[in-house]
C-alpha cells in the first residue's frame, strides 16, 4: 500500500484506526469525505469539514489537564452525519427518565 497522501491534521500510523472511528462515528463510507479512487483530494467539502472537527476535538481534549481522551467524534454524531443540536434529535436518543 502506497503511503498516504495530503495529510494535514492525522498522522499516518494513526490514519486507518481514525477512518474506521470516522466510519462508526458518522455512520458513514468513505466516499462521504473522500472523491473514490483518489482519497487525497480535497474536492468533497466533508472532508475540509473533518479536519476542522477534527481541530475542535483536539482543543477540547488538550484542555483536560489528565492526559485523557474526553470527547470524540462519536459524542455529538452518535452515528449519524449531522449532530444532534437538542435532546431527541439523534436518531438513537434514549428516554430521559
């Protein structure tokens, strides 16, 4: 496998791992963020928009002091490509009691 091209926030020993959590994350495929056959292309706007979560990811989590991974893509995806902006709006919110 060739090495990865256009890497601009992630690092490649880290890249398979993040696309799979991306995938779960937004219960999307590839070709959500990706033109297909040319994953390197910054022409689909999904994916300009990742990097800038993925910027807002990395802020929140540097500003806990322990080290820890805090929030993640999933916390507001929930599996769904737009994040729930209110309660009920995910399509797997659970009852409050």
């Amino acid at each position: 496998m060739p090495p990865p091209k256009n890497l601009k926030i992630l690092r490649p020993e880290h890249l398979m791992e993040t696309m799979q959590a991306f995938r779960v994350a937004l219960g999307v495929r590839c070709d959500f963020c990706h033109v297909q056959g040319d994953f390197a292309s910054d022409e689909k706007p999904h994916k300009e928009i990742a990097r800038k979560m993925l910027t807002m990811v990395h802020e929140i989590n540097a500003n806990f002091p322990d080290g820890k991974m805090h929030v993640t893509c999933y916390t507001c995806h929930r599996g769904a490509e737009e994040p729930a902006a209110r309660p009920g709006e995910a399509p797997h919110a659970e009852p409050q009691p």
